[in-house]
C-alpha cells in the first residue's frame, strides 16, 4: 500500500513538472511574438481634434424665438447701431503718394508729347514721299512734252517733204528735169524719173505713219501724265494744309528741382 502512494506521488510530481514546463515553454514563445510584432514600424495614425464649441450667445438664443434680422456690413450705422464707434476719417495722402502721382502725371505727358511727335514724323514723311512722287510725275511729264515735240517736228518734215515730192511729179517739172539730161529717149527718161519720186514719196509716207502713230501714243502718255500730276499736286496741297493746321507742340521749359 504504501509503495503504490509512492508511485502515485512521484508519478504526480512527474505531471506537474511536465504541466509547468509547458507553460513556460508557452510563455516564453508568446513574448517573442509580442516582441517581433513590436520591433515592425508602424505608420502613426492621424490624430483627429474636434474643434472647440463655443457656447451659444444671447443674443443667438433670442434670435432663435424671434424674428431672424439680417444686418449689412456696408452700412455703418447698422453695424453700430448705438453710434457708440468712431468714424473713420478720409485718409491723408502722403508726400510721398503726391510724388509718385506727379511722375505719372508727367510720364504720360510725355508719351502723349512723343505721340504726337511720331504723327507729326509720319505726316512729314508721308509729305515727302508724295514729293517725290510729284517730281518723279512732273519730270516723266516733261519728257514726253519733249518726245511729242520732236515728234510732231518730224511729221512736219515728212509733210513738206511730200509738198516737194508731189510738185516735182507734176509733168512739166519731171520734163523740166530731165531735158539737161541730153538723151535719145526722153520719156523713157520722164518716166525713170517719175518712177524714182513715186517710190521716195511711198518711203517718205510709210515713215508718216508711224510717226503718226507715235504721236499718238504720245499724247495718250502725255495727258495721263498731266493727269497724275494733277492728282499729286492736289494730294500734296491737302497734306500741306493738315500740317499747317495741326498743332505745333512745343516742349515746356524745365522746372528747376527744389533742393
């Protein structure tokens, strides 16, 4: 009997220690655990604040059993309705806003000065160029003048160079001419020299015609030119009397700067 409480207590010792060796083995892997899970980072959370509630005024809580009133902030007597808040005066401009008023002032006077300047440049120029233009015109009217002139010179040698050439075909003329000639064959003689006028007055009339024709021209060329002229001349009177009207511009004197 004995030997058998023996047995059973050594063999209950032998659970124990069993049983506490098992917890201890447990616990231990538990905190390496607990460990390893802490030793990983972690993205911190976003902390959320309310915002403060501030308590409810009087005058909101009578407004709630009231009438609701809307007050514009442009009306000074309705935001300070007691009159109790002192207006504001009109600000004094300073010496310096003064300064700095007057630069822009004289700065646009002068860009309206060199605005006008650059107008007065452009008419000058433009005035100009429509000179040249009329002397170029005039000068192209000129030679055509002249060109019409001889022309019309030659064609009044050609005419009388055919009065010659008709009075010397006349028969007593042509037989007037040829009777110094002391031939066998007079009229042979008349008619060779009928023949030689005939063929100068058909030459002296072609060369009538084409001058003819080119008097023609001529006079076309010369009166489009009288034209263009005309035109120039009044365009460039008109821009003579705009210059004329226009205001001169002149540059004040300078003020003298205070020291």
């Amino acid at each position: 009997m004995p030997s058998r409480i023996r047995s059973y207590i050594k063999l209950l010792v032998a659970f124990c220690l069993i049983a506490s060796f098992c917890l201890v083995e447990g616990e231990a892997q538990t905190r390496k655990k607990k460990r390893t899970r802490r030793t990983t980072p972690t993205a911190p959370r976003p902390v959320i604040t309310n915002p403060p509630i501030a308590p409810p005024d009087e005058t909101q809580s009578q407004g709630t059993t009231g009438d609701v009133k809307i007050i514009s902030t442009d009306d000074p007597e309705a935001q300070d309705p007691t009159g109790t808040e002192p207006k504001t005066a009109n600000p004094v401009t300073s010496p310096e806003q003064e300064d700095i008023q007057k630069t822009i002032t004289s700065l646009s006077n002068q860009v309206n000065k060199l605005n006008d300047k650059l107008s007065q440049k452009q008419d000058d120029d433009r005035y100009e160029r429509e000179m040249e233009r009329l002397t170029r015109a005039e000068q192209r009217a000129e030679q055509l003048r002249s060109q019409l002139i001889d022309v019309q010179a030659k064609i009044a040698d050609f005419e009388a160079k055919l009065e010659q050439i008709d009075f010397a075909l006349r028969p007593e003329n042509i037989e007037s001419s040829t009777a110094g000639y002391g031939s066998m064959r007079p009229e042979a003689a008349r008619d060779a020299r009928k023949k030689q006028l005939e063929g100068e007055k058909s030459r002296v009339q072609a060369q009538l015609k084409l001058v003819e024709s080119s008097k023609t021209r001529l006079e076309t060329a010369v009166a489009n030119a009288d034209n263009e002229v005309d035109l120039l001349r009044a365009k460039v009177q008109l821009l003579r009397d705009q210059m004329n009207a226009a205001p001169v511009t002149t540059d004040p004197p300078a003020k003298p700067r205070k020291p």
